[in-house]
C-alpha cells in the first residue's frame, strides 16, 4: 500500500462528506421487478421510483434491454450524492467517468463516477 495513503479509522466519515463537502442524496438499486408508481425517463429507456417515499433516499431503478446507460449502473447499486459545483468536482478530482454531466430533468444535472468498482452519482441542483 503507498504510504501517502491515509487509512480512514471505523469512527471517521469518508472524505467525500467530511472534507468534500458533498452530502448524502440517495442510494440506486437496479430491479428487473415493476415497482408501483413508477416515473419513466425517456432518454434512458429507464422507470424510477421509490425515491418520494423513501425516508433513506432509497430509488429503484429498472432499465429496458437497450438503454444506452452504462452496463455498471444497471447492474450494480450506486450511491448520489449532492455537489454545489459539479464541473469543479469533475476538474479537480482524478475520477474515471461512466456518463458525462447531464439534465435528466428540469434543474438537475448529473455525472456518474465509478470508485473501485462502484458507481457514483454526483448530482447539482439549480439554485
């Protein structure tokens, strides 16, 4: 292991939230099931649903055979997090990009990361 690494203690919070800044937003867990109530984005053959009634921020996500997002996001769950200047975040980390910044919906913009294997969701809102 390089030595410059700092080992985070089972007491201390993730960089991404303590020093980062970014807060928890949600977690996306792909489902093959219909979940009522489900929200359909277009642009990517993707239903959502969960999110409005979750207290945990849970959101389902189920994705018809030819959606155009990255085969990762559909098959491993993902943590969201919010971000105040999503460009800074992306120009000032060394991040390996699964989807390129976005508007899936009006005042919403969004990246995915991956980190060791796991998907990341950076999302901005418009103030």
């Amino acid at each position: 292991m390089d030595d410059s690494v700092k080992l985070r203690k089972e007491h201390e919070l993730p960089l991404a939230t303590s020093a980062w800044g970014w807060n928890y937003h949600h977690l996306g867990i792909p489902t093959s099931e219909m979940i009522p109530n489900e929200r359909y984005l277009p642009q990517f053959k993707l239903y959502i649903s969960g999110f409005e009634t979750s207290p945990f921020g849970i959101e389902w996500m189920r994705f018809e055979g030819n959606s155009p997002i990255d085969p990762l996001i559909q098959k491993v769950p993902h943590l969201a997090f919010e971000v105040q200047d999503l460009d800074f975040e992306l120009a000032n980390r060394n991040f390996k990009m699964l989807t390129y910044p976005n508007a899936p919906m009006d005042g919403v913009r969004v990246a995915m990361i991956e980190h060791n294997g796991a998907p990341i969701e950076l999302i901005e809102f418009e103030k």
